[in-house]
C-alpha cells in the first residue's frame, strides 16, 4: 500500500501496517479481532468491588510506579505539559498563566461558572484535589450551584455512589460530597479502568455504557484496540447533563446519537433541552449569555470524539498507543506506562517512534508544532469573532431607532448563529491536543467558526438598521477589553463591577465568607 521513501513522513514497519489495516477493517466491518492477542489477565487478591488505589501498589508495584509520576506537575511543552496555569492569562507568566492563553474566556463565558476559574489539565492524581479548589463551584454557600454529576469523571467512587443512590445520585448538590472522598485513595485511578480481580479492562462510567446499550453493543464483546480507547473516553469526551424531561435530572449523558463531528453534536442539542426562549424552544441550553441574551452551550473536552476520524484514530492508533506507550521497568519488565501526560515530555518521543521508527525525534516534534501553531492562529481569529458576535448584538439589542420589519426574527438569526459560532470554536479550544488529534477536522470547525460568528456579527448589523456598523468595525481588543480578573470573590466587590463595560450586566453577588476549603468545612453550617 504505502513504500518508504525519502519524501514519506513515515516508515512504519510492516507488522504495525498490518496492525493499523486490521484496524481500518474493523471500523469499516465491525468484525471481531481474534488474531491480535487479548490484554493479559492475572490473578489478585482483590475483590470485585476494591476502588482504593493504594490496594492495588503490592500487587502492581511496577505499575504502581509508573501511575504516581502523575504527581509531576512542572515539565511543559510549547503547548501542552502538566502546568496547571489559568488558560485565559497570557499576561503573568507560569505557573499562573502562559502565552498560550485565549485572553477572552472570561468574557466568552460571562455568566457561567467557567468564567470564574479555567485551567491547564495536570495529572489523573490531580483530579480530586483540583475538583475540590476550583472557583466553578461555589464554595462560599451550602450550595455549589453544580451537581454531584461533575464527581463522574474524578473518581472509581462513583461505583460506590451510583449503587447507593441510582439515578438520584446526579441531581444532588456537589458540595455533600466534599467530605466524602479521600483525595489520595479515590482520585481517578486503577479501578476506573480495571476489573481488581483480573486486571481485565472494565467500565465502572455509566454515560458511556449507557451509549454502548443505545447502539446494541456491550463494552465486553468489542475488539481489545476498541477498549483500549474507550477506556479514555469514559471522560474525554463532550457530554451535559440531562434536563429533568429528558430522563433523571442532571444524568451525565453522551451527545452522540447523530454521530460525534461538531454538526451532529450541534444538531442534537437542538431538540434535547427544555429552553422556552423565543427561537430556542426545546433546545439544550448550558447558560444564557447576560450581554448578548444568547441561550449558550459550553463544550467540554472532546479528545474522543476529535481523534476517532483522525489520521491516528482511522488508522486504529489509539490514545494507549501514544499515551500508555510500553516502557522497561526495572530493566527488564516491559509494561504499559501509566503516567498519561504530553508524548512530547519525554525527549526521545519513544511513544511516537515505536511506529515512525526511521524518523528523529526533532522531526516528529516539528510536525505536532506545525499542527499547533497553525490551529492556533485560528483559534484566537474564531475567539475574536465570537466576541464581536456578542458586542454586535448587545449594541443592536439596545438600538432605540427605527428598526427593519423583521427586527426580532434577525435577533433570533443572530443569536442562533452566535450560539454556533462560539460552540464551533469551543470544540476545538477546550480539545486538549491543539488540533494534533485530527488536524484536517480542528481547521475545519474553526473555518465554520469563524464564518458563523460572522454570520452573527452580520445579522446584529442588519437587524440595527446598520446603524452599530461604525461601532463594532476595527480590533476588537480596543472594542471590547479582555476580562483578566474575575472570580466569586471579585463579583461580591462593587468596585470590580465597575472594571469593565460588560460586568453592567452581571448582579453584584452578596459579600460572602468561604464554608469550603477542599474537602474541609471551615465555616458555620447556614
Ligand atoms: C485510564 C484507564 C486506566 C487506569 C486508571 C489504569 N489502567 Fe492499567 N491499563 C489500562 C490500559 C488501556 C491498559 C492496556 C490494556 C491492553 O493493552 O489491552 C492497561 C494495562 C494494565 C495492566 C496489564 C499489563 C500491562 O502493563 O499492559 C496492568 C497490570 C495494569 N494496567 C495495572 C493498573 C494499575 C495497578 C492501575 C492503578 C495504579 C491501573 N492499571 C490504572 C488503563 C488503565
Ligand atoms: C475518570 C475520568 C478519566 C479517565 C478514565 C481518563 N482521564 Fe485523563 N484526565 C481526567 C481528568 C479529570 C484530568 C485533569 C486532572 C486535573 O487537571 O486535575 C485528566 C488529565 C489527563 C491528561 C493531562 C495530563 C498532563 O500531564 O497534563 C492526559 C494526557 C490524559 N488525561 C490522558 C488520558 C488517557 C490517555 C486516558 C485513557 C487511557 C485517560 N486520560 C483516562 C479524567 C480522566
Ligand atoms: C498519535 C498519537 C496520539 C494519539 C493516538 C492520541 N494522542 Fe493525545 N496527544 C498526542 C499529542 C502529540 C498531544 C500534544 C501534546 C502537547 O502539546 O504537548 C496530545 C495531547 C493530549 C492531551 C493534552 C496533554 C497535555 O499535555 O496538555 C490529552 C488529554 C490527550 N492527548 C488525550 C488523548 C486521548 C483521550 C486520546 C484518545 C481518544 C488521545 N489523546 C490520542 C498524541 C496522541
Ligand atoms: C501505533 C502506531 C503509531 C504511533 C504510536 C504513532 N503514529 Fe503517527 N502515524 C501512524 C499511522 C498508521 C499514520 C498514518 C499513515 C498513513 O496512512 O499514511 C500516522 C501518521 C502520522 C503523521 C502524518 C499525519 C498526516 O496528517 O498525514 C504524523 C505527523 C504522525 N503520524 C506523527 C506522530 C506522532 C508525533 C506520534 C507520537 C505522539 C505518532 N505519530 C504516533 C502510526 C502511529
């Protein structure tokens, strides 16, 4: 099929081809994969229910070795790394925050809680601790304002709560939780992933088994390389939360019934929520922007989804291949690695050239940046537009003059297109690869992007009698500043309210002292 030659990227040697075509069959049959062999199975002196991490060290001492370098959290790469800086800060520099920040998403999700705290990914033992720091939840009331649902994807615990509780797990309040986990013992760890008794690859996510049972299949009976994916996308993936009409509140669920690309996502939103809003009806709806009155939606993290029709994800190259690459511990002992960072920390890039076997490691780097830099670019133009988007309809909603006949029908148009044009764009900024994991498909989501906060800028114009042309034409840096400083904290203090022209449609929140430190309680039951 492909001969190396000087001009190819890659040499791949003929076994993985063939494992890679073996791949391709099964996407295009479905068929069953009986000649590669199965993950290996052991025998330990756990039980079926064992969720604590520390159970599994003395039985996998060498793998244990290898999960606890998820504590490194200084080695960066150009884009990626363990660093957990604010990803809308290219102003301080690390840890705090890092020049490959878009300085608009405290503006872009205005009224939301992710305008209050984003961060860089660091390691899976992370998960709690972050869960329990961030600013989304309020920790300045008995109410976090967000659903225990959040814990879904940062803890094998959620076993033990789904058994508990069933389907009234998910609408509870997330702050009953906080003194209900142990930071070390249940962040995401062995068994998310493993059945304790024999290391076999297990689910314990109900979204995802619950998509499995939608299309008739069952985690067991899929091919090993299927698995191997799965496994990650239990949690990287889009998903929301259910609208109680829909099926038990606030149920994290898998938006894939049309397909995973951003359109069919896009469009299943379209009928699966309980909006009321004028042109919004029945639409799933995350939060309604205070400026531009547009019924938003805020992606989260589709690795999955974006690698599965990419160069890799067609090829049957899973994220195991890149992420959990064989390593030799102790000298001999090859085992998978189960530190899941950036393949690019490590300098020899061995994850990668396990296949591109006749490629440098300064070549293969020099792709992924290619890539980055190139989705970068765009990405900062669709964030840009996305502003404009909500300026251009803030002014056009407030235009007094004589308005054209069809002036609400174009203010819905607008908005539509808004709330597009900013979906498109998240789909690839909240995708943590920077466009590595499918570049062709994160170009093309931008390309829309950027043509449908367009579209909305356009609309607003219209519907304003092109009156707010003058008013949104030019760099939208000096239209409408970048919102450096928010927080719960800050919106309690009147002064910061006045910091910036669209904090006038934010309340000033009542001044409030933290009941929550982590998973303690520092302040008095109110
Ligand atoms: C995020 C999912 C995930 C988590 C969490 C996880 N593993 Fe794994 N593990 C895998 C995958 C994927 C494989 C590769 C399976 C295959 O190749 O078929 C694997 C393989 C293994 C194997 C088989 C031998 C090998 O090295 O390939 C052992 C043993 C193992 N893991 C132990 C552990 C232990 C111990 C923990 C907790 C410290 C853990 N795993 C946590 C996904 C996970
Ligand atoms: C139970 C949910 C869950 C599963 C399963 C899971 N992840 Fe993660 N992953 C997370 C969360 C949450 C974070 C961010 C943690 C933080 O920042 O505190 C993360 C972070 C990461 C990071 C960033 C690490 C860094 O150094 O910056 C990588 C890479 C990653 N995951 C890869 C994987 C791969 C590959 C798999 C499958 C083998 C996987 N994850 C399975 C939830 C999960
Ligand atoms: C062909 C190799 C390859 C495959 C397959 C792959 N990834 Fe990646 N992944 C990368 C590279 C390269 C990056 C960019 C790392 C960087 O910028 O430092 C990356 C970045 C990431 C990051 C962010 C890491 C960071 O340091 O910020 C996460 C999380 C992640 N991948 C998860 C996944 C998941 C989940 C899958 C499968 C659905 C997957 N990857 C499949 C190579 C791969
Ligand atoms: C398990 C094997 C495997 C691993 C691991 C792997 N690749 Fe690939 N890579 C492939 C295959 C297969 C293709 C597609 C080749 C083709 O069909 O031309 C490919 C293609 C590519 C291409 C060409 C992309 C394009 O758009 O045409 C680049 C660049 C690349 N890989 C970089 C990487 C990097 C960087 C890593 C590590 C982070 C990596 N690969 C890991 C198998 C692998």
């Amino acid at each position: 099929m492909r001969k190396s030659n000087d001009t190819a990227i890659i040499n791949i040697p003929a076994v993985i081809l063939m494992l890679a075509l073996a791949g391709v069959m099964f996407f295009l049959s479905g068929c069953s994969d009986s000649e590669t062999p199965l993950t290996p199975e052991f025998k330990t002196s756990l039980n079926e229910d064992e969720i604590r991490n520390s159970a599994f060290k003395p039985e996998f001492p060498l793998h244990y070795e290898t999960y606890e370098r998820n504590n490194e959290t200084e080695i960066m790469t150009e884009y990626g790394g363990s660093v957990a800086y604010s990803k809308h800060d290219n102003v301080n520099p690390l840890p705090e925050g890092y020049k490959y920040a878009q300085p608009y998403l405290k503006n872009l999700w205005l009224g939301y809680a992710f305008s209050y705290e984003y961060r860089a990914a660091r390691g899976h033992t992370y998960a709690l601790e972050d869960i329990m720091h961030i600013d989304r939840l309020n920790r300045y009331d008995e109410k976090a304002g967000l659903p225990a649902t959040c814990m879904n994807c940062k803890t094998a615990k959620m076993t033990a709560f789904v058994k508990e509780k069933g389907d009234d797990f998910w609408a509870q309040d997330f702050n009953v939780l906080r003194e209900q986990v142990d930071l070390d013992e249940n962040t995401i760890g062995c068994a998310n992933c493993h059945d304790p008794r024999n290391m076999n690859l297990r689910l314990y996510s109900v979204p995802l088994t619950d998509y499995l049972a939608s299309q008739g299949k069952t985690f067991e009976d899929l091919p090993r390389n299927e698995k191997r994916a799965l496994m990650c996308g239990q949690c990287h993936v889009e998903y929301y939360f259910l609208d109680k009409e829909f099926g038990p509140a606030k149920k994290v669920t898998f938006p894939w019934a049309k397909g995973l690309d951003p359109e069919n996502v896009y469009a299943y939103y379209e009928d699966q929520g309980n909006c009321t809003i004028p042109g919004f009806e029945g639409n799933f709806v995350d939060w309604v922007h205070p400026v531009s009155q547009t019924p938003m939606l805020k992606a989260q993290h589709p690795e999955y989804e974006t690698w599965s029709n990419g160069v890799h994800g067609a090829a049957g190259v899973t994220c195991a291949d890149c992420h959990m690459n064989y390593v030799r511990m102790d000298g001999k002992k090859k085992i998978s690695n189960h530190h899941w960072t950036s393949p690019l920390k490590d300098p020899d890039l061995k994850a990668c050239r396990q296949c591109h076997t006749d490629k440098t490691p300064q070549f293969l780097k020099e792709r992924v940046l290619f890539t980055q830099h190139k989705v970068w670019e765009q990405l900062l133009i669709a964030q840009d537009i996305s502003v404009k988007a909500h300026e251009a309809i803030r002014l056009a909603s407030e235009y007094m003059g004589e308005k054209p006949a069809d002036y609400d029908a174009l203010m819905i148009e607008a908005r539509r297109w808004c709330r597009k044009g900013q979906f498109f764009w998240d789909l690839v900024s909240a995708e943590n690869s920077v466009g590595f994991h499918n570049p062709t498909k994160a170009l093309n989501t931008l390309a829309q992007s950027q043509q449908y906060s367009q579209k909305a800028v356009d609309t607003a114009v219209r519907a304003s009698a092109y009156t707010i042309a003058k008013d949104i034409d030019g760099d939208i840096k000096t239209i409408v500043p970048p919102i450096l400083h928010h927080s719960r904290e800050l919106q309690m203090d009147e002064e910061h309210m006045k910091s910036h022209p669209w904090f006038k449609y934010l309340p000033v929140t009542p001044k409030a002292a933290k009941i929550w430190d982590g998973v303690k309680r520092i302040g008095p039951e109110i």
